[in-house]
C-alpha cells in the first residue's frame, strides 16, 4: 500500500497524538498506583475491615510486589507504545497484548482505592480481561508459529479451535465462582475448567515448542557439520552469519515459548487454581496467597516482555553483518585503475555523463510511448528486453541528424540533470521490469512485481499509478543514472554488434543479441556518421568505460547519492561483467546499496544457484572488458562472500523487518534452504555459467 507524505507544514495525525498520550498517561498511571501505598497521605482499603495502616508485614510484602509488578509493566508498555515502527496489524496486536496485561496489574493494584467489599468485582473484571489478554497471546504465539513452520502439524492445524475452547474454559470458570460461590459443587466444576484450560494451553504450546526445537536441530546439525576453526572463525561468510542468526532466534522463541509456559502453568494456574482447589478455601489462602501473587504479577511482567521482544517492539531481529574485513577486502582495488587517456578531457566527460540522469516521471512517459505503439511497434511488454527497447526505439528516437545524442540530454533540454541513483541492470531483462524496478524504487517499495503488474495492465492501472507519482513530487522527480538512455548509444553500439565469435554455441548467443525477441528479424543498423569512441583506441573520450568514475563523481559531489541494482527474475544481472564492475566499485567508495526483486518467490528458487556464485564466471561481449575488470578485484573468495551477501540483501532488503512476522518467515526460509540444499558454497557455480538460449548481452 503506498501512502502519501505529508507536508511540513501539515499538523501530524491523530495516530501520533494517541501513541504520545499513551506514552505518557501509562508512566503516570503504573507509577502512581504502585507507589501510592508509600506515600504518608496514603488512606488504603486492602485486606482491612476498617481505614487503618495495615501492621501486617505481610499486606506491606504484597503491596511492594504489585509495586514492582506495576512499575515493571509500566515501563514495557510505555516502551511498547512510544516506540516507532512500520505499520504492522501484528505489532498492533502485540502492543494491545501488552497494554492489556498492563491494564490488569494495574487493576489488581488499585484495590486500595475501593472497600474490601468491593474487591471481588475488581478481581472479577481482572480475571476476565485475563481470559482475553490469554486468548490474544495465544493468536499471536500461534500467528509467528505459523510464519515460521506453517500448519504442519495437527495443533497448528487446530490451534483456533484449542484457544477459541481454552478461553470458554477461562471464563466459566470465572462464572462459576461468581454464580455458584465455594460450594463444593462448584469447586469440582471450576477444577474441571481450569484443568481443561490448562492442557489445551500446554498441549498447544508443546506443539509450538517441539516445532522450533526441530528447526532448531536442524540449523545446528548444519553448523556442527561445517564448525570455524583458526582463521577461519574470524572470516564469516554471509551465508555463516545468516546461519547463526536464525539460531540465535530460534533459541529465542523457543526460550520465551518455554518461559510463557512455565509461568502460566507452573507459576500460577497450578499452584492456585488447581492446587487451591483441593484444600479448604482458607487453607490455601493463608498458605498460598503470597506466593501466588508473586507468581501471578511476574507471570505477566515474563509475558509482556516476551511478547514485546517476539513482535519486535524490543528486538527488531536484524541480521547482522560480516566482520568490516570479510566485506571489504575483496573490494580493493589494483593501482591500474580505469583510468586512461587525457585527464582533462577524461573529467569533463565523467562530470558530463554524470549530469544525465533521467526523472521517474519522464521513464513514465517513454513507456505509455510503448504501450501506445508510437515508436516501437514490435513492443511486447512480456517479451521485449531492454536490447530490444535500446536497439528499436532509443537509437531511431535519439538519432539527430548525421549524429545523435543521449534520450537523457534530449529530455533534459540543455537542463544538467545530475542523478541521484545509479541503475545496474541487464540488459537481458524485460524492458518493464526495469521500469517497474525504478518507480518500485522511488516510491519505497520493496518489490517491483506489483508496479510491473501495473505497467503491463496499462488504462486505469497505469493512471494510478501516474497519479500516486503525481503526488508525490520527491519520487515522480527523482533521477536515476540508466545506461541504455545515459549513454549516447550513437557513440558506440548504434551500427554493429561487435565481432561474431567463432565458436558455435557462443555464435548462436551472439546472434540472438542481434535479433528483436518478438519477431527473430535482425536490427536494423544505424547509418549515422557520429564518430565511435571505444576504450581501446579513445579511452578519454569512450563513454562506455567511465561507470566507476561516474559513481565516486556523484557519490563526492551528490549528498545521498545511493546504487540500485535491478535484479531480473533469473538473477543475470550477477554474470555480466559490467554490472558486477559496478558492484564492486560502490562497495570500493561506500555508496549506499540496495537490491530490488521482483518478489520474494525469486530469491527462494534461484537461492542454490545463487548460494554458489563465483565472479571469475561473469560474462562480457567483448573478453577484454572481463579482462580489465576482473584486475581490479584483489581478493576473489572475499569479494564472492561480499557478493553473496549483497544478493542475499541482508544489509538492505532482507535487514528490513517491520515485524515478529517478518523475522520469523525469513528464519523459515532459511531452515527450509538449509535442510533442502545446504550450504554449498563450491567455485563450481552454475548461475555463472548461463544457457544459451538466454539472451545476456552485456548493459552496453
């Protein structure tokens, strides 16, 4: 769901004045009541029959318990309610979860402030809200559960009927004692309900508990097959470290699983409301009450502050990064930099190719160009790759003249344009993905098959989605660097394909380069007399050969500036080798980096090929452009790691949970990839070696 920003100047909404109000009223509120009993002005009504100081030692213990118990809760619930974070109905649920039981301390403590007599209608009304607050525990236990293993085992796949049936127990209970008193017929019927409550509790979390201690043998089995020793131990991998994340989490959730348990089983509803039971009513009173009580309030201070680190109000489950050195120095670069030919003339090009970005709102308009069949008529959302789009449409709409220029100096009308963000693609890919990818990216988004699913459906969708930009001018205007419309193609690849290869397979994927995807007929060459400058013979004035140059100008000169690497669905983008050339450079200058997907579903079916990527076996159309950048990467192995980690997006995409959700569907995918394929991190690597019959030439 996309949502609009407001405005400085706009007031913020209610949303923000409720969760500050709160913020404040639930300190003031639980301290107060706790510590009210020791302030001297203090008149109580607790445990007396008439308006005096209690000399009872043990009233004193009892009211420095619900102080701590108030005050403890207090805090969580303060913290859960002030705390920002993204818009999640499951943290929502949390922090009610939270206020609820803080709610219920607070009601507890605060029967100082009513006679004794009215004492039973306080506990009463605390004991159903009780019942409630156990019901939404369990929804939510059950919900991170679910995420994390799915219903693949008959509590799972019963557990709304056992909390639905669970919580009826809870509450007659509570009926039973306030309709039927302590006769003995009514011991025996509130015994049965407790009893029936308390093993639908526990069976339903066993079962949660034996399915995270399953995913967590799993995880551990794999990492004692694969222990770090010596140096190792110092190098982990992103692989290793995403490993040891999820059992880091799973021992976790099966620690706060295992502590709601004991605490609601062990610590209260045992000892008192079965226990209890079986004596006389003043036996147990005067044996158990302080001990229950003290069971009863650290109960739920043991259960907001589990909810509140399982939601991720107190934890956010960050995956955490590799050590500085595993990531940056296979990142290093050799002194024979890129850098050729005049300098001077070298620097007025790279300032000039930097200065031509292109706004979200002008790729919107090339592309309804497309869909409108107004200067492609081949054009096939579905099918038409960005060599098709580059070829057909950008080189025939650019040309001027005998000569030609770049799409983005011609939207630009003279204007400098500086980009913002720098776009690594493939050229391979469906020209609407990196159209998709590139609005998904200015608006936020995560993934780009939604916007993509937009683009193709055209009419009203595409409307929207125009209006959604329109209204929010930072995104419509924002600028990216994209080679296909940056690059004057006129100065390099608008009249030949370069030289054939002589091998036949490598003929056959050079020839598709050569060929529309839509139709198979060959592109139509260029005739203009704009003269062609390649790295070989006029490095200086080459525009080809400039990217990393570009990216440190604009990372220097540009606050913000940031690198977007668009990901296709197969994941090419990771052999061609000017892409990966990109890649290293933004790690070499530490500018801000981010995958886009076009869904989660991608990253899972390619994550074998993907687990064993190797950068030796990036292509190139031209075998000295592999050459010259693989020379500027020191360190191989290192560099596979850094890469790995940065397809894996656990310092962007894959860092950004909004909720215990999200933590806990990632640590099942993991588990699930772990117990499927392993971690096999061999040189081996199949996504290096790519099949014929894909097209994968080269962004330029």
């Amino acid at each position: 769901m996309l949502h609009l920003r407001r405005s400085k100047s706009e007031k913020p909404p209610r949303a923000v004045y409720r969760r500050y109000a709160g913020a404040v009223a639930i300190p003031a509120v639980g301290v107060f009541v706790g510590l009210y009993p020791f302030l001297p002005v203090c008149q109580w009504h607790s445990f007396m029959e008439e308006d005096n100081i209690p000399e009872d030692p043990s009233q004193w213990v009892l009211r420095w318990v619900d102080a701590v118990a108030s005050i403890g809760i207090t805090v969580v619930a303060a913290l859960a309610v002030k705390v920002k974070h993204a818009e999640s109905n499951y943290i929502r649920h949390a922090v009610w979860a939270i206020v609820g039981s803080w709610m219920l301390v607070v009601l507890l403590a605060a029967t100082m402030f009513v006679a004794k007599k009215y004492h039973p209608i306080l506990q009463h009304a605390s004991w159903h809200l009780e019942g409630v607050n156990f019901m939404w525990i369990a929804w939510l236990m059950v919900d991170r559960i679910a995420a994390l293993c799915g219903g693949d085992s008959f509590a799972m796949s019963h557990s709304g009927t056992m909390i639905r049936t669970a919580t009826a127990c809870f509450h007659m209970r509570i009926v039973t004692e306030t309709f039927l008193g302590f006769t003995d017929t009514s011991l025996a019927i509130q015994l049965f309900f407790a009893s029936t409550f308390l093993l639908l509790w526990f069976f339903l979390c066993l079962n949660i508990a034996v399915c995270l201690s399953r995913y967590l043998r799993i995880m551990q089995k794999e990492a004692s097959a694969r222990p770090l020793h010596g140096a190792k131990a110092l190098r982990l991998t992103p692989l290793k470290v995403e490993e040891l994340w999820a059992i880091r989490v799973l021992r976790c959730e099966l620690t706060a699983c295992m502590l709601i348990t004991f605490s609601t089983t062990t610590l209260w509803w045992m000892p008192y409301k079965v226990l209890g039971w079986v004596m006389t009513k003043s036996f147990a009173d005067a044996t158990l009450l302080i001990p229950v009580v003290v069971a009863h309030r650290f109960n739920h201070l043991i259960k907001v502050t589990s909810v509140a680190s399982l939601s991720g109000l107190l934890w956010s489950g960050t995956i955490p990064k590799p050590a500085p050195a595993s990531t940056h120095k296979g990142l290093q670069a050799k002194s024979n930099s890129l850098k050729l030919g005049d300098v001077d003339i070298w620097s007025a090009k790279v300032q000039e190719l930097g200065n031509r970005g292109v706004t979200v709102l002008s790729l919107l308009g090339f592309w309804r160009q497309l869909m409108e069949d107004k200067v492609m008529p081949s054009f096939d959302p579905f099918r038409s790759t960005t060599n098709d789009v580059v070829r057909q449409a950008i080189i025939p709409l650019t040309r001027q003249g005998e000569g030609g220029r770049a799409m983005s100096s011609i939207w630009a009308k003279g204007f400098d344009m500086p980009a913002q963000c720098m776009v690594t693609h493939n050229w391979s890919n469906l020209f609407l993905h990196l159209v998709a990818a590139i609005i998904a990216d200015s608006l936020g988004e995560r993934y780009y098959a939604d916007i993509a699913a937009s683009l193709a459906a055209g009419g009203e969708a595409m409307q929207l989605l125009e209006s959604k930009l329109l209204e929010r001018p930072e995104c419509a205007g924002k600028t990216y660097w994209v080679c296909a419309f940056a690059v004057n193609q006129h100065a390099c690849i608008c009249d030949n394909f370069g030289r054939p290869p002589e091998g036949e397979a490598d003929f056959r994927e050079w020839d598709s380069k050569r060929r529309d995807t839509v139709t198979g007929e060959l592109y139509a060459p260029c005739t203009c007399n704009e003269p062609r400058f390649y790295n070989h013979d006029e490095p200086a004035l080459c525009e080809m050969n400039k990217f990393d140059a570009m990216m440190r100008h604009l990372n220097r000169t540009l606050r913000g500036f940031s690198h977007l690497v668009v990901a296709d669905t197969n994941f090419e983008v990771f052999t061609r080798a000017w892409c990966i050339a990109e890649v290293v450079e933004a790690g070499m200058s530490d500018i801000s980096q981010r995958i886009l997907l076009h869904s989660q579903e991608t990253l899972d079916c390619n994550y074998q090929r993907l687990s064993s990527i190797d950068v030796r076996h990036c292509q190139a159309t031209r075998p000295e452009d592999k050459a010259m950048i693989l020379s500027n990467i020191e360190d191989f192995d290192q560099f596979n790691a850094a890469l790995q980690f940065a397809i894996f997006g656990t310092e962007g995409l894959l860092s950004k949970f909004t909720d215990g959700l999200g933590v806990a569907q990632q640590v099942g995918r993991i588990v699930h990839r772990v117990s499927t394929y392993g971690w096999h991190l061999g040189s081996g690597s199949s996504i290096g070696r790519t099949s014929t019959n894909t097209s994968s030439s080269d962004r330029v």
